[in-house]
C-alpha cells in the first residue's frame, strides 16, 4: 500500500524507522554512549494506491540506542515507533506515520475527487513466537483529520542472520475502514459524471490487499549498512473492484526500494 511520489521525506514523524527500546528495562549506565543511525531509501512505487503507473520516491529514518543495548529488528516498511513496553519477546507502543494522497494528474483521473496525504497515529504491537527468527506485528492508526477513517497492517517476518548479510520477508495484510476505503477507491456521483468513464462505487470497510514483503541488509562497517526492499500487493475485495482500479489502474502492487544506514556515536 506504499505510494511513490509523496513528500513522506518532509514528515518526521513518518519516518520508517525504530526508536530505542524502552529504558525502563533495565538501568543504564551513565556513561553509556548512544547509537544514532540515519539513512534513506529511494524507492519506486505506485503514485496511487490502485495506479498502474509509477514514480520515484524517498523514505529517510532515524533510530537510536544505548551502546549497550542490542540493536532490534526493524523491516523497512515498519512505520516510526516509540517502544513503551518491551520484554524479551514483545514489544508494545505509539506509532505513526504517512497515508499518501492523491492528484488529479489529468487524463484518466480527470474530474476524480482527489485527496491530500495525512499523517496516521495509533499504536503497534509485535511479538516473537521464535525468538530472534519470526516476528508477528500489527498496526492500527486513524488520520488526524475526523474523516481519515482507521487503517491496519499485520505483518509477519522471518529473520536469517548470515554474518554479516540478514535476509528477511513475510505475509503482509492491509485493512480499511468505510472511511480509508471511500477516500482511496470510492467514486461519488459528481466525480462520475465530471470523469464521463466510471461509474459511481461506494465501498465498504474490510480487508484492502494481501501481499509480501522481503528485504536483504549488508553491514558493510560499524558505519554503514546498505538495504535492498521488495513488496508485492494483491487489491482484494472492494479494493480490487472499485473502478479507479479496475479500469484506470491495477490491482498489482511492487515497491522497491534501496536504502543506506550511516551509524555513529554520541557519548
């Protein structure tokens, strides 16, 4: 459900990346330096959520941890978190981040409503059934505006460590609520009659894809670290018939990605 061309790089608060864990775990030393890790992906991806058509687009992060904290497992289509409660299998707190929007572009979508991207917050929790090795995650977020509607992600992810090279991907599923699903695949009576191609469509909440995620991560250094990103989503049920989708885009999905992670220390 990633769309190319937005200005998620001007949003911090979108940021696909992993805050430290909790301190609360256990106590830290004084002079214990903190990691800080920032870096960015560009990526190729729909311009909108049902397009068949594609742009280039770019997706920073930041993370940070205690030296001696072990660094956690992120993948990059995780959204920015704060760990507020974490154990030694589970992690639970606030997250947030970038719903894209959409232009009228002209031609096909002529006459179409559009709409602007807007900032999602809401809460995450995962858990590892095996520890260090399959990951179950889920988001639920709502817009910040009274009329973005709720959307979710579950996620599952198995990790494989090769020295140096991790390799990682899973299931993905996305839903929406009546709200998500009217904004990105609905078609008012207006907007029909100005378009003249489409036919007016009203869809209902529930689930908007299923896809797959994978990811490969070189550690070059203590410094940097290289990512290359992969994702396919499936449109399915209303998603999948909404006219937007099927007569001016696809249902077919890809994102990819290639990203580089420059770490340092701060004592």
């Amino acid at each position: 459900m990633l769309a190319g061309g937005v200005a998620v790089s001007l949003v911090v608060l979108a940021l696909p990346a992993r805050a430290a864990d909790s301190v609360a775990e256990k106590p830290l030393a004084s002079n214990d330096p903190w990691i800080i890790s920032i870096g960015g992906m560009a990526t190729v991806s729909p311009r909108w959520d049902g397009s068949s058509r594609y742009g280039l687009g770019g997706m920073p992060s930041i993370s940070f941890r205690r030296a001696s904290e072990r660094e956690s497992f992120s993948a990059p289509d995780d959204n920015f978190d704060i760990t507020f409660f974490t154990g030694k299998r589970f992690a639970i707190g606030p997250v947030a981040s970038l719903r894209s929007g959409r232009s009228s572009e002209g031609g096909r979508l002529n006459g179409l409503d559009t709409y602007p991207w807007t900032v999602e917050v809401g809460a995450f929790a995962e858990f590892w059934p095996v520890e260090d090795q399959l990951r179950l995650r889920g988001e639920l977020r709502h817009g910040l505006r009274n009329n973005d509607g709720f959307s979710a992600d579950l996620m599952a992810d198995y990790v494989q460590n090769y020295g140096a090279l991790t390799l990682s991907g899973g299931p993905r599923l996305v839903l929406a609520d009546d709200k998500v699903m009217g904004i990105k695949y609905g078609v008012s009576p207006e907007a029909a009659i100005r378009n003249g191609t489409v036919a007016a469509y009203d869809p209902k909440g529930g689930i908007a894809s299923v896809g797959l995620s994978v990811a490969q991560s070189y550690v070059w250094s203590k410094e940097w670290t290289t990512t290359l990103y992969e994702r396919f989503d499936y449109l399915v049920g209303d998603a999948a018939n909404s006219p937007i989708v099927k007569d001016l885009g696809s249902r077919n999905q890809f994102t990819f990605g290639i990203g580089a992670t420059y770490s340092f220390t701060v004592d």
